[in-house]
C-alpha cells in the first residue's frame, strides 16, 4: 500500500466508496469523473503502479481484473457493448498511478480514442 495514493486509501476504508465488488483481491466502484453513462473502476487490492510494473507473478491478478470488469458490464446492462481500457503513465492519461481498468459503456464509443 502506498500512503499518498487514493485507491490505496479507498481499499484501507480511509476513503469511503459505494463498492459494486470486493473480494480478497480486487475491488470496483463507480468512477467519480465518469466519461460514459457507466465507468466503473477494477482496481487491485495490491499496490501496482501500472501495467507496465506487471510481473509474471501478477497474471491472474490481471486476468481477475478483465474478468471482474466483464461481469460488471453484463450486471450494469451494457447489453449494446462496453469497452475496457487501462492506461499506463501520464502521457497515456493515467492519472491514479494504482493499476485500475475502465469499464466504459451506456453510449456509442468512437475510434480512435485518443
């Protein structure tokens, strides 16, 4: 855990956060700047900085991540289609550098993203 990230504290309970899942590894709640209609987060209970900072040790992790992210897409209703997005570093738009995945949906998305 890391003292000045604020995923760290919402999983320490220091910041309070409606969670749509928890479990001993992961946690999601809604996004408080959404982009889409529904932006959920996916966020490891373990302090990662990115994607980038994976090891081979972290691949089940990553693979919860993606697998929780879908499950809440179907939950929420997003019947139509979703897009799941993870960021790595400042010029990528990562701004929480706590490794967390976007679940995007509720409207039509366009390409390129960025």
């Amino acid at each position: 855990m890391s003292q000045e990230c604020i995923f760290c504290k919402i999983i320490a309970g220091d910041i309070p956060a409606k969670l749509l899942y928890e479990d001993d590894d992961v946690l999601a709640f809604n996004d408080i700047s959404p982009v889409a209609p529904t932006h959920i987060l996916v966020i490891p209970r373990k302090h990662i900085i990115g994607p980038a900072a994976l090891t081979e040790a972290d691949q089940a992790l990553t693979g919860k991540l993606v697998q929780v992210g879908t499950d809440l897409a179907a939950q929420t209703g997003l019947t139509e289609g979703f897009r799941l997005v993870i960021n790595d570093g400042k010029s990528a738009g990562q701004t929480v550098f706590h490794l967390h995945l976007h679940v995007l949906g509720g409207r039509v998305m366009t390409w390129p993203p960025g």
